[in-house]
C-alpha cells in the first residue's frame, strides 16, 4: 500500500520555494520527501522533523545543529545540506538528492555481502567520518540505514541529527539518544560523544554486512543493551566458517568494549580496513558467504520479515542503559556492581603451560638467575623502545586552557605554544585543536600545542549608505566582511550607482567572513513617454528630453501604424526607468496587405463574419432602402483586391 498518498506534505510548497513530490523514508525523528526546489529547479530531497518534535527546543536545535555541522563538512562521501528553514509546524533541511538505495536495502535484498563488497562500502564511510571527526564532530547514528549508495555507485554518509563535537559534555536529562544495535559501551553507560562510538558503530555494520544479522539480538532493547555491555562481538567467521582470520580482527578492533583499545577515530579504522584488505588474496575477498541471498546456501525467509523498529533513531531512557538484573530463560544476569567489566578479545593471550624439560644437563641456580635476568632486561628494553617512551595526547578539544594544562602535567607531557584564533563553534576560552592532534602517538616528556578560541570574528557594519558601490565594496573588505548580492532600486536622495542600504543595516554586529547584500540607487524614476504612432525622429527627441537613451531595433514589422512610425517600445509606455536606461523603438513598414474577400451577395451577418476573420474592420451603408434589406449588394474593396490589414470595408446593403 502506497501511504504516500495520504501524507498530506505530498503535493504541498514548503516555504513558497520547495514542493514536495513523493516520501522518501521516515524515521524516529524525521520523514524524508523528494522535493523540488522551484527557485533553482533542481531535485532534492527534503528532510522535516515530526510535527510533534518540533514544539522541543532540543530537537530543533538538534535540527539546526545538523544544517551548520554538514555545511562546514565538504567531503564527497558526505550527503550535502543546501538550506535550513521553518514553514509554521514544519522544521526542515534541504539536502543533496542520492538517487539509489541504502546498505538496509542492500542486506535484505542480498543478505550478507561478498568481503570485497563490504569493504568497498566500509572505506568511503569511514573516509566521510574521519573528515567529520577531524573537524571536530561525532555522528552518534551510524547505522545501514545512514549510508547511502548511489545509481551511479556512490557512497555517502547521510544523517547528521545527532552531530556533537568532540569532548562536549553530555546532557543529563536522563535518556540516550542513538539507535539500540549500533551503540557503543560508553553511550550505553555514559553517552560519551567520542569518535570512537563512531568506530564501534561501524565495526558492528561491518559484522552485519559480513554475516547479514547483527552481532547482539534480544526481545527488548534493554537485552540488547545490557549485551553491548556484558558480551564482546563475537567474529564473523563463527557465522560465516572460512571468512579469513584478518577480518574477525578489524570487526574485534573496531568493537573492542574497552574504547581505549579500539582506533582513536575513522581515520585509524581506516587505515586498518585497508591493511586488511591489502592482507587477503583475490580469493579470499570474493569468497561468498552461506548467507548470501540467491546462492545455494541462502535461507530468503530469515531476511524478509526484518523487523525495523531496532533500527530507527530513538531516545532511549536511562533507566534502559544502566546494567540491572535481566531475566532470561529463568535465568538472570550478574549484578554489574559498581562498573562495567570489558574485558576485550585483544586483551593479552594467556600464557603458554609450561614445557617439561627434556632430559639433559642440570643447570645450576645461578645460571638460572642469569637468564631471567637477561630476558628481563631484554624484554624491558624491547618494550620501552616499541612503547614505554611512548604516550598518547589526551582529549583536550573543547577544554579551557587551565584544563588542557592540568590534563598534559597529569600525562607527563609540556604545555608547547599557545595560539589564539577565532572560531564561530567553540566558546571562547576553549581549546580549538591540537598539535600533534588528540590521540596522536607522542614520546613522552614531548610538549603539545594548542589554540586556544577567541569566539566568533564579529565585525560592526559599517554605514555605507551614501557610497559609491566599488568604494563600497572596498570598505567591506577591509572590514573582513564579503559583498554580497547587490539589487537596484529606485531613490529620490541618493544618486544612481551610490548605496541606498545594507542588509544586515548598518551598526549590526556579524560574523567575520559574513556577505552583506547591498541596495544601490538607480537614480530617480523617470516615467516613460508613449512615443508609438509617432515619427521616428520625434519619438527620439521626446525620449532624450526625458532623460533616457535610444536604441532602434534592426528587425521593422508591420503594424497598424504607417511605415517610418513607431510600432512598439520596450519598457511599456508609463513604466518607471532610470535616468540614463535605454528604451528599444522598433519601427513599422506599414500595415500587412492583405487580400478582401467576395461577399457581394452574402447575409450581412456572413459578410461581415468574413471581413473580420481576414482582418478588417466593417462598416455598414444601409440607406433609405436597405432599412430592411439583408444582402449584400455592393462593397468598397472589391473582393479579390489587397487592402491594408485593419481598415475598414464599407459594405452597401439592399
């Protein structure tokens, strides 16, 4: 059943600008419609939050959030935002239109995919991601139905609603907000906005393309929760026998429940997905797994009743996160206690048993000693040159400066110069990046950088009015300010080519960089004349008395008007012109002859019927004895002969 038809946005003109055409998706949060934007005439697909939404000042700003974060995100793998607005109930984002289907589409159409195909979908995401976390920002949802693969194969990351910067403090309001089976540990536990969330998401959609199920499955999200908190991804190979060792290592990297194991961001994760790939043969990469859709192994009923409603955006309450006893098959889980264990598969092996000596000489204690020493030493001095002068540079982004300085003592490291730049997303008086950057590998004792927020560029806008627009223009700059649009428009006290205004007005406080539209003056209105019917030369005098110039058209037309006459001008006669705007005469050749029909002997009302469709005008001679008569008997252009279109025949009625 088509339910876009009773979607009642169907058919509607968002704004006066977008007219939505067909619904797309709907999420927790939002639908998603293909639209049209009738200004620049070009298909986009259109976003808008839930009615019932958008009365919460947190999921507006939510909304809004995601228009600034995606526009400062230009990367080919990330789904472009062109506009964000209101139209009464309705907050929406107009974004870049990717016609094709999503990895969701692709898992239950074909159930899992070959390694080839989920590693070609993996790297461009986390190339998307990795710009994202570089500039600052989580996306907290990444799931299937957030990725999005072209017609032209393409891949883009969609769905920025949940966009935080790195190292922002957590709401408290008690609830998570995220989708149940792509949460890491600490969102569950803590709702951490790490980029490392990000890399736990996509290890679990990498588990989920290798195998075609997820990782953790319950009855309730609580279940699924408190697994992502308790039970390690298991390896894909354990669903899929055979899948090459390499990949269960990048899925048990990527969703280690200990974040500090895990790549520090998509960045690294991709780094590894492509180590990983260059470690496996042909083979190996094209090897089809048992799950796939289609081959001899595939199980078609297992995929299609999916159930969506794990996979939708929700904000989950506290109370679901927090680890409690959860009964199982009569069973119940473990108290959490105080913590969360997470011991990870990329824990340090056990030891080997020790081996029984062979038979052979006995070795004295002190030989013994000497030996344990030695590998001692010798382990030590391996482990400090691969690792133990090495540490890693803390969180810092978003911190003050009296916090970054603590945290880097605490490290062991030294506070290295201290810049000041403007920034428009983080406060002033917070650290705006690093260097070496978070997370970077840096020998101890070494000193790290970092700039320190200045808030927004703001400038105070100059009045300009009163100016010429280049000089305009000049001033703008100097100011750090763009010149923006410019229109013309009429003005009585401000002459042609000098600004009448600004928009923003003048005295407004803006952001550095920002463009100001300009209002320039096209001079007093002139009324022009109507010159049509008049001689070419008076029509020229009469225009440049009024201030306007000439320009005569090279094509002549016929007209009603005679030949040498003006026939039309552009502008209309009695529009507004501009001192000095020029006004387009085109000059008649005379009217068009053409041929009069016969109607001597016709009904009056046929006669005068066919004058008028050939183009003439009728008059009628009717006489002392055609008062009653209705033939034609006579007419003043016999028929057959040319005459002026136009003018009039003279028909002689009997």
């Amino acid at each position: 059943m088509d339910t876009t038809l009773q979607d009642p946005l169907v058919g509607q003109v968002l704004d006066g600008r977008y007219r939505v055409e067909a619904r797309i998706a709907v999420g927790g949060m939002a639908t998603v419609y293909r639209a049209v934007d009738t200004r620049l005439d070009r298909v986009l697909a259109l976003k808008v939050m839930h009615p019932a939404l958008a009365t919460d000042a947190g999921f507006v700003e939510r909304f809004i959030r995601e228009a600034k974060s995606v526009a400062r995100l230009d990367h080919p793998n990330v789904v472009q935002v062109f506009d964000q607005g209101a139209d009464g109930a309705y907050v929406y984002l107009a974004m870049e239109y990717v016609a094709g289907c999503t990895v969701r589409d692709v898992l239950r159409e074909r159930g899992a995919l070959r390694p080839r195909a989920a590693l070609d979908i993996l790297e461009p995401v986390l190339a998307a991601l990795g710009a994202a976390h570089r500039a600052g920002f989580v996306h907290r949802d990444m799931k299937p139905e957030n990725v999005l693969i072209g017609d032209d194969g393409r891949v883009k990351v969609a769905d920025f609603g949940l966009v935080r910067s790195v190292d922002t403090v957590t709401s408290t309001t008690g609830a998570v907000l995220g989708t149940v089976s792509y949460l890491a540990p600490e969102q569950v536990e803590h709702g951490s906005p790490d980029p490392r969330v990000d890399v736990y998401a996509c290890g679990v959609v990498l588990y989920e393309m290798l195998t075609g199920g997820k990782p953790h499955e319950g009855d309730s999200a609580a279940v699924v929760l408190y697994k992502h908190l308790h039970e390690d991804v298991p390896p894909p190979s354990a669903a899929v026998p055979g899948l090459a060792y390499e990949l269960d290592e990048l899925v048990a990297a990527a969703t280690a429940r200990n974040p500090e194991i895990r790549p520090y961001d998509a960045v690294a994760l991709l780094a590894r997905a492509r180590e990983t790939r260059a470690a496996l043969s042909e083979e190996q990469l094209d090897a089809v797994p048992p799950q796939a859709l289609g081959t001899e192994h595939g199980d078609r009923g297992s995929h299609d009743h999916h159930d969506n409603a794990e996979d939708r955006t929700s904000v989950i309450p506290r109370s679901l996160t927090v680890p409690r006893p959860l009964p199982v098959d009569g069973d119940e889980f473990g108290d959490a206690g105080d913590g969360v264990q997470r011991t990870s598969r990329l824990a340090s092996p056990p030891p080997d048993p020790p081996r029984r000596r062979g038979p052979g000489v006995r070795r004295g204690p002190l030989a013994v000693v000497v030996a344990v020493l030695l590998v001692l030493g010798l382990g030590t001095g391996i482990w400090y040159i691969n690792s133990g002068q090495f540490t890693k540079v803390p969180p810092l982004l978003s911190k003050t400066e009296a916090e970054a300085r603590d945290r880097l003592e605490d490290t062991g490291l030294d506070v290295g110069k201290v810049r000041h730049a403007h920034s428009d997303t983080v406060d002033r008086g917070r650290i705006i990046s690093t260097d070496p950057g978070v997370g970077s590998r840096i020998r101890k004792n070494d000193s790290v950088s970092f700039t320190v927020s200045d808030g927004p560029d703001t400038v105070k806008l100059p009045d300009l009015e009163g100016y010429r627009l280049d000089r305009a223009r000049t001033l703008l700059k100097d100011e750090g300010l763009e010149p923006g649009m410019v229109t013309r428009a009429f003005s009585d006290g401000v002459p042609k080519g000098f600004v009448i205004s600004t928009k923003p007005a003048s005295g407004t406080t803006v952001r550095g960089g920002s463009a100001v539209a300009l209002v320039v003056s096209k001079g007093s209105p002139v009324d022009v004349p109507d010159v049509t019917g008049d001689a070419l030369e008076d029509a020229r005098t009469e225009l440049r008395e009024a201030g306007l110039e000439v320009r005569v058209a090279e094509e002549r037309v016929n007209s009603e008007h005679d030949s040498g006459q003006v026939a039309r001008q552009t502008p209309d006669p009695g529009s507004r012109a501009a001192e000095g705007d020029t006004v387009t005469l085109t000059v008649s050749k005379g009217p068009r002859q053409i041929e009069v029909p016969d109607v001597v002997g016709d009904s009056v009302d046929d006669a005068k019927r066919k004058l008028t469709d050939a183009g003439f005008r009728v008059d009628e001679d009717r006489g002392l004895l055609g008062l009653f008569g209705d033939t034609v008997k006579e007419q003043s252009v016999d028929g057959g002969d040319t005459a002026a279109e136009g003018s009039t025949v003279t028909i002689t009625i009997r």
